[in-house]
C-alpha cells in the first residue's frame, strides 16, 4: 500500500501543477459516425502489423510510459513510431477532459442523469468527445457506470444513479456522443466499485443475479454501445481482483457479450502477470510492473504463451483501426468550441436542477425583490467534486454575481467559514505574523511559543500553503500534531473546494477543544525548492457565533434568503455521514428560523439528511453543477426555467435507514470482504421491500407547474410492453414533467424479485393546458430477471402490474398486462 501510494503520489506530483493555456474556439465539429462501422474481428491491417511487430514493441503496447510531451494527461502509451502506431493519450473524465489546459467544466453526471433524457448525455458526450481531441487526447477514461450503492460512496457524483436502466440509458448515449466525435470511450470500473472506502482491497461478495440485474447492466450497455475499452476495478470481486477476474473479463464481457475492444487496469489496479494476462487483461496503466518486462520474461520463459500477448494487441489495434488512427484516416483534430460547449453545460445544469422541496410559493423568486445570499459557497463558485474528476474550468461564476443581476437589494453573509480568521497577535507569545509567512527555498523556520486562549473554546486551526501537502509545516499544539498526514489516499484525493483557499493555497484543517489559558505551540517548515507561503488561522465558538450573526441578520433583513450548502465529495474517501459538514445544520437552523422564505440550494455529491428541512421555505438540489453552475441555479431560482431535475437515488431520511445501515458486512465491509447481502434490493427497491420511507424517494422532483396523469393502458408487444398514458399541464406555465413507469414481479418465476422496477421513463416539455399522449416500450430485459441456475435471463410472464408515477413512491396510475411469449 505504501508503495502504491508513493508511486501515484509521483505521478500526480508529476501532473499537479495546472498551467493556463489561451483557449482555442470556432470551427464545426467533424461528425465521424463512421468511425463507429462494425468490423468482424481483426481486419488485414491489424493482423499484418502484429506478424511485423517484435515482441518488445508488442509489449511496449500493453503498458503506460511517461509520457515526453504530456498535456497532463492521466495515461500514456508510446506506440510503435517505426510501424507508425501512433502513441495513445488518456485523459479523465468524467465532467470533461481533464487536462492542465483549460477544458469545459460541465455538472457532473448525476445531475446529467437527473434530467432523465439521454439525448442530453448524447450532446454532454460529444462535447467531452470533440473537447478531448481538440485537446490532443485520444481516449477518454469516462463513462462511470458504477451504480449508487451507498449514499457514502465518495464517488456518487462521479456516476449516474442507483438505478440500472437508468444508468444503462445514460452510459450508452453518452459513449456514441464521445465516440461519434472520434475519442475513445472507456467505461468504468468494471465492476462492484460501488465504495471509496478500502477500495483498492475490498473483496465484494455478490450473488449473480444481483450482480446481473443491478452492476452489470449499465457495463453491458456500454458495449452495446460499442465503448472501445473498459477499466477494470481496484476491489476484488468474490474473491478475484477485478482486474484478473476471468469471469469478469472473459466469461461475461467476450462471451456473454462479445465485447471486442481492449481492458485496461484502473491506475496501479494490476496485482499480476500470468493470471491478468490469460483471465483477459490487455493493458496495465499507468506503468509496466506487471505487463512489462515480467511479462516479457514470462513469454519467453514460456510461461505465457505469446498468443495472449498478441491477444491484447489484437484489442488493443482493432479499436485504434476502427477510429482510423492506424492508417491516418481519423479526421484532423478540431478546435474547440468553447462558446457552444458552455451552452451545453448550461442547458444541462437548468435540466438537472432537481427542486426537493417548494412550500409558500418559495420558488421562483421575484426579479428586484430584497435578497440575501448566504454560505461561501454562495460567493465562491462550487463547479466540480475532487480527484481524478476535477477539469480545470473555462471560468466559473459566483452565483453571488449571478443573482445580483435579478435581485433588487442584496446582501451577503458568510455564514460557515471555510478558511479561518486571522489569530490575535496578542494570543501568541512571542508575536510571529501567522496571516503570511514566506520561506526562501531551503530556508528552515522553528517557532516555539505560546498561544492564550480567552476562554474553554473548539478551535478549528486552518493552515493554507503552497508547498506539495508533504512538505507542509509541522504545527504542534501541546504536542498534538494539528494536521498529520492522512492515511492511505488522504492526501491526494481532497476535495475540490474545501481544500484549496480561493487564492490557490492548499487547506489542512484540525479541530480541537482547548481550555482556557496558555498553550504551547511550536511550528516547523523549510522552504521546497519554490519556497513556502503559509499562514495559520482559526474559527472558534466566538467567530462562528458571529458569523451566525450577520446570516441571521441578513435573513432577517431581506424578503427572501437563498442559503448555499456544500458536501465536498472525492474519489479515495468515503463520508462518514451524510449530514451536511461543519456547522451547517445550526447556520440553517437559525437562517430558517430568522426568515421561513429560505431556499437552501445544496452543492451536494449524492443524498443528504435534512433534519432541518421542515423549517425551509424550499431546498433545490443542484450537486456540482459546473462551470455554469452559477448562471443555471440563478435561472432556476427565478423561475426563467422550469428545474427540470428528478432524484436519480432514494435520499434517506438519516443514517440508521438506509439499505447498507446497521450491518458493517454489508458496508464498508468487516476483515476486508463485504456482502451485498441486501440483493436484488437495492436502491428504491430495498425501501419498497422493508417498507421503509425515504425523505425524498427515487425519481422525485417538483415543477413550477402542475401535471395531471390519465388513461394508462398497457399492451404486450413482440418486445415486451408497451405503456400508453396522457399527461396534462394543469398549471399556469410551461414546464418540464418526467412521467416513471414502474412494473410489478412476475408470478410466475420462483426467483427473488423487486416489489416494482423502473421500466421506462420520458422528459416532457409541456406548455401551459398542453395534453399529450405518451407511449413508453418496456423492453424483455427489463421484464426479465436473471437465472442463477441456467446463467441466463429468463422473461417474467404472466399477469404484471403496470404503474405510472411521478416517483417511485408517487404512483398516480396503475393497470395490468399479461405478459407473455
Ligand atoms: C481512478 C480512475 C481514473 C484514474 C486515472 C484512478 O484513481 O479510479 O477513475 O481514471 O485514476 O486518473
């Protein structure tokens, strides 16, 4: 582990520092839907270069390499210059290219799959599509289809939803829109990475109808989709690492679903040589340990026959054939389109926004009316989550500016201090100025005093820095170290927000009760070789205290108050709850309680308890809404669009009731193995089967508007089903309706089945009075379940329920059909 995490600490070391390059626009993207034509295994071209390669050439193609010229890239894969290969770049994902130029930020994909409508996913795909290439990427390592097991899972934000057709809808759209503009696609993490916690290790235990009906249908749609690789998963999945997993590799994705493209390894997920290689393994990233020169050894050795290494090469060429990148026919890389890719990140913010909540009309404000704005989050803007998920934005807005412009009167209040306070010179013995110390590089700089606190307080100590988190100073208080490292990956997936000040310092921060009086401190830092900036600041019961102050002043004081909440989720950290961070929950308790018309908008990564919720006027759900974020959630809030959004996940009421509460087997896992003992039932379905209530259940959203539903009928087709219904627009103005249909078991397999599934869905814009009428297909497979026992799906017949709702609680029409062969 350690090892491991030297190693990605120097690759990231590598890519950290973000520079500011000029954006290139204009231009008309290239449609290349060509570049998707089927091909019948191998074609001539791939076959006569692998007769041509050596074995080391083959080699260097199944590994990564540092790259000479990187973009700051994830990966890297030199090609063979003399057979002109080109080489192969890798960008993240999943929210558009990352890389250290400047790329559009878009929202993150569960708020791209809140607005129910894959064509939107196909649009959000071709932008990240002709974004990669433009620059200079050749495969992107995104979509991630994991579904949202967990609500503590630090990746929630990263994925589309706890839903599989859902998901399946959104991952396919999304890779023919990356793929039609000619970047590589590669779906991930193949599979059960479900959890952050102990994700390099955990050995997922799971039954396989679950693993079928749930995890693997978005995989498979992805290669219905014809995605051109697939990442394989750190965990371990009933006892095989993901990544040498043959059932996983070859078992279902070749011969269940005759995937033709290549595997590549999550970032140093390989743990072996012959077992990856033959159980399907075609590429390892970011380095060779385990595919290069072992495997070399072990070809010649004999260990490893060398078919399997033309095997992967195979993979790995007939998708670069396929894009046209062997024989140059690929189109010239286009410019960006930065203007038109904004609009579409835009579009889809306002589509995704998801309004929870609406009482007293609330919502949507009134233009010129007295507003005050409150949370840092309302002044910095909140774009994307952390780790490999963070783009370097175009620009980002405050949302502060966004509603200054409609508002009449507004006022600001901060009310959580992210980033601390400057310490009283008169508390510390000797005086230092701890608001900006500034070391030359080398320079060795000890303090060793005494800091007076007035008064029994929590103190959380903020300490901002510019230096690498390794090399940050050493700040003991009565010899408790304020910051140490964090274990495992702590240091290098931080959030995005929370640990950078707004000037760029990185954020450490350490919160401890003191006593009243004199306390040692001693502070050690030495200047890196760019030097060292640090400061040392505090929040303590006073300064929040009056920080409360001035929110509930400004509340009180203004018509309406929008209260921005954050949750700063990363990849490598699960939460430990899902109650909002810090002191959040006291702030919005007093807000709501000084002013009821408040609005809390939550730039949240997944569910949230709200145990305040009660009190508010109305809370809009927005996540990481990108670098439009801002511009979306002020259109939003004054109503200029209708929140298009529904919960793509069931938002548990608190943390006892939720499907992996109670039972640490189930979650994070206990000795290293966790159970999905919940099943089938999960999601939606594990609250419909124990009867519990969610706070805010799967597919909820409100409208401005009003929608009534009528006239179901349901008829078996050649296919499956299809559903009939009409929907009016009963209110005043035009808005957006998301009509769910849900089916029922089958009473006639003896197999485990859900109360009711998501069967199909449709995103309607409807205008004021407009009716329309409604047909959805269920296809077989969502009317299937999987046979353990015969490895096979097998139909559902029989007599079905058939609902229509605006949730999968809020079910307003409901019929039967019989289903059958
Ligand atoms: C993440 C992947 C990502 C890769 C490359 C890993 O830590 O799990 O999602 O694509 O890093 O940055």
């Amino acid at each position: 582990m350690t090892d491991t995490v030297s190693r990605r600490s120097a690759l990231r070391l590598l890519g950290g520092a973000i520079t500011v390059a000029a954006t290139a626009t204009g231009g008309l993207t290239t449609p290349v839907h060509a570049l998707n034509r089927p091909e019948a295994g191998a074609g001539p071209r791939v076959e006569s270069l692998i007769g041509r390669l050596t074995l080391d050439e083959k080699i260097s193609l199944l590994h990564g390499a540092t790259d000479p010229n990187s973009l700051g890239q994830a990966g890297y894969v030199p090609g063979v210059p003399r057979l002109n290969v080109p080489p192969l770049r890798l960008a993240d994902g999943p929210a558009g290219v990352r890389v250290t130029r400047h790329a559009t930020a878009l929202p993150a994909p569960v708020l791209l799959a809140s607005a129910f409508d894959p064509e939107l996913a196909r649009r959000y795909g071709r932008v990240i599509g002709r974004e990669g290439r433009a620059l200079g990427q050749d495969v992107l390592l995104s979509p991630m289809v994991n579904l949202i097991r967990t609500p503590y899972a630090g990746r929630n934000f990263e994925t589309f939803s706890e839903d599989p057709l859902l998901a399946s809808d959104m991952v396919a759209a999304e890779i023919e829109g990356i793929q039609g503009e000619g970047l590589i696609a590669t779906v991930k993490h193949y599979a059960m990475n479900n959890q952050e916690q102990d994700r390099m290790s955990v050995d997922v235990r799971v039954d396989e109808q679950t693993m079928h009906e749930l995890e693997l249908r978005g995989f498979e749609a992805a290669v219905g989709a014809r995605t051109g690789a697939v990442m394989g998963a750190y965990n371990k999945v009933n006892g095989t690492f993901a990544c040498e997993n043959r059932t996983l590799l070859t078992d279902v994705l070749r011969e269940q679903w005759g995937f033709e493209g290549w595997v590549m390894t999550d970032w140093f997920a390989a743990h072996s040589t012959v077992a990856a290689i033959t159980a399907g393994l075609d590429m390892e990233m970011p380095d060779g340990t385990y595919l290069g020169t072992a495997l070399r050894s072990a070809v010649q050795n004999g260990t490893v026959p060398e078919r399997y290494v033309d095997r992967a090469v195979r993979r790995i060429l007939t998708v670069m054939d396929r894009f046209g990148l062997l024989d140059g026919s690929a189109p010239p890389r286009p410019d960006r389109d930065a203007p038109a890719s904004a609009a579409v990140a835009r579009e889809i913010a306002e589509a995704g926004a998801t309004l929870l909540r609406n009482e007293r009309r609330t919502l949507p404000l009134a233009r010129g009316g007295s507003l005050a704005v409150i949370g840092p989050t309302g002044a910095l803007p909140f774009v994307s989550g952390g780790g490999s998920a963070h783009v370097v934005p175009d620009h980002a807005d405050s949302p502060l500016d966004a509603l200054k412009s409609r508002a009449g009167k507004l006022t600001y209040a901060l009310g959580e201090d992210l980033y601390g306070k400057a310490i009283p010179a008169s508390a510390l013995d000797p005086a230092f100025d701890s608001e900006g110390q500034q070391l030359a590089a080398g320079q060795v700089w000890t303090y060793d005093g005494t800091l007076t606190v007035p008064e029994d307080d929590e103190w959380t100590f903020v300490l901002h820095f510019s230096s690498a988190p390794t090399a940050r100073p050493k700040v003991l208080l009565d010899g408790t170290e304020l910051f140490p490292q964090a274990p495992g990956y702590g240091e290098f997936f931080t959030g995005g927000l929370v640990s950078a000040a707004p000037d760029g310092l990185s954020v450490r921060r350490g919160t401890l009760t003191l006593a009243k009086g004199a306390h040692t401190l001693r502070i050690t830092a030495q200047g890196g070789a760019g030097g060292l900036t640090f400061r040392l600041r505090r929040s303590t019961g006073a300064t929040r205290a009056q920080d409360v102050a001035e929110a509930v002043a400004a509340a009180r004081a203004a018509r309406d108050v929008v209260l921005f909440a954050y949750e700063d989720a990363t990849e490598g950290l699960d939460r430990t709850t899902i109650a909002l961070p810090g002191h959040q929950t006291r702030l919005i308790e007093a807000v709501t309680a000084a002013n009821p018309r408040t609005t809390v908008v939550l730039n949240t990564s997944s569910s949230t308890s709200m145990p305040w919720l009660g009190r508010t006027g109305a809370v809009l759900q927005m996540y990481y809404p990108g670098q439009e974020g801002a511009a979306a959630t002020a259109a939003v809030l004054y109503g200029e669009c209708d929140p298009g959004g529904r919960l793509t996940q069931s938002f548990p009421a608190d943390d006892d009731h939720h499907p992996v509460a109670g039972d640490p087997r189930r979650y994070p896992g206990v000795d290293g193995t966790e159970e999905y003992s919940e099943g089938i039932h999960a999601g939606y379905r594990w609250y419909d089967a124990e009867g519990v209530r969610p706070l805010f259940p799967f597919g909820h959203g409100l409208s401005y508007t009003s929608f009534s539903y009528a006239d179901l009928r349901a008829r078996r087709t050649r296919h499956g089903i299809e559903v009939t219904f009409t929907v009016r627009n009963t209110g005043r103005r035009e808005g957006i309706a998301v009509p769910q249909v849900y089916v029922g078991p089958s009473p006639r397999l003896r197999l485990e089945q859900a109360v009711r599934v998501l069967a199909g869905y449709r995103r309607l814009a409807l205008r004021a009075g407009e009716r329309r009428r409604v047909t959805v297909d269920v296809t077989a497979r969502t009317l299937s379940c999987w046979d353990p026992a015969r490895h096979t799906w097998v139909l559902g017949t029989g007599r079905r329920t058939v609902w229509v709702g605006t949730s999968s609680r809020e079910l307003r029409l409901r019929t039967n059909v019989e289903v059958g062969r």
